[in-house]
C-alpha cells in the first residue's frame, strides 16, 4: 500500500499548487485537514506568515492572491516517508508571482517541509505546510521597458 500513499500524497501537493494558481478556493481549502499549519517565510510580504486552521490558510490565499495576482508554483524532487497514516514530505519548489497591480516581478525557490494525514474519508490532507526560502527576488517591471504580459487569464477582457 506504501507505493499508493506516496502518489497518494504526490498528486495532493500538486493539487495543492494547482488549486493555488487557478484560484479555486473550495478545492484548495480540501488538500488541508481542518486543523493545519501554514508557516510561510517569504520576504516581499515582511515577517514570516503564520496560520493555524484551514480555514485561516484558505481565508490569506483568497483575500491576498485575487486577480490582480497571477502565481505559478513548480514542485518537484518529493522525499516523501510514510508511516501508517501519517506522513512527511520534502519538495523543491520554483515560484513566480507577478502583481500587476502594483508592477513587480517576484521569483523565488525554496524547500517546503510538510506534514500528511489520511483523514476518516481516506483522503490524505496536509495537516502542516512550510517553507524556507534559498531566495527571493523582485524587480519592477517598469524597470524592464520591453516587458510585456501577453496573456492573463485573470485580466478583465478589454474591447
């Protein structure tokens, strides 16, 4: 059965990233337990961020990552240990958000550090989820003249 939790929980952080960056909140909110932990350490927003609760996780990423925020978040190099019904795991990740709003261009990679449970209904959640940045960058995209955004699926269509 160990093979099956490991993609189990692999298809879950992806989901995870994916439900992230095509905003579907109600999606999102379901790859975490009720009573997870979100410790994020990102520099463009200050001080690291903390959460306690589904619901408090969900509430940040709708209120902070609307449409003028487009995300992409890449994971990939999973350690993955299972033991029972309870899990850890390890991913590299890549992330570009691009706040057009306020012009700015950040990138980062990082490691995240979660903790798994498989729940009553037999789902895997993420019952704790962090991260820890190798780095972080921002520019203004005034201060690249060519660049342009060419596609936006978060954009209000223009006529």
């Amino acid at each position: 059965m160990e093979l099956a939790d490991l993609e189990a929980i692999r298809q879950l952080k992806y989901r995870y990233f994916k439900t992230l960056d095509l905003k579907r909140w109600d999606e999102f909110a379901d790859t975490l337990t009720e009573d997870a932990l979100g410790r994020y350490g990102t520099h463009a927003m200050g001080e690291p961020l903390v959460f306690d609760g589904r619901a408090a996780i969900t509430d940040f990423m709708r209120g902070n990552l609307g449409p003028a925020i487009v995300t992409v978040h890449i994971a990939h190099h999973p350690e993955i240990a299972v033991e029972g019904d309870s899990a850890t795991g390890s991913w590299a990740f890549e992330d570009t958000v691009i706040a057009t709003e306020y012009g700015v261009l950040i990138r980062g990679a990082g490691y995240y550090s979660d903790r798994y449970r498989r729940e009553a209904d037999g789902a895997w959640r993420i019952a704790e989820t962090g991260y820890r940045r190798i780095y972080e960058s921002s520019q203004a995209l005034s201060d690249t003249p060519s660049y342009r955004l060419l596609s936006n699926m978060w954009a209000t269509p223009t006529s």
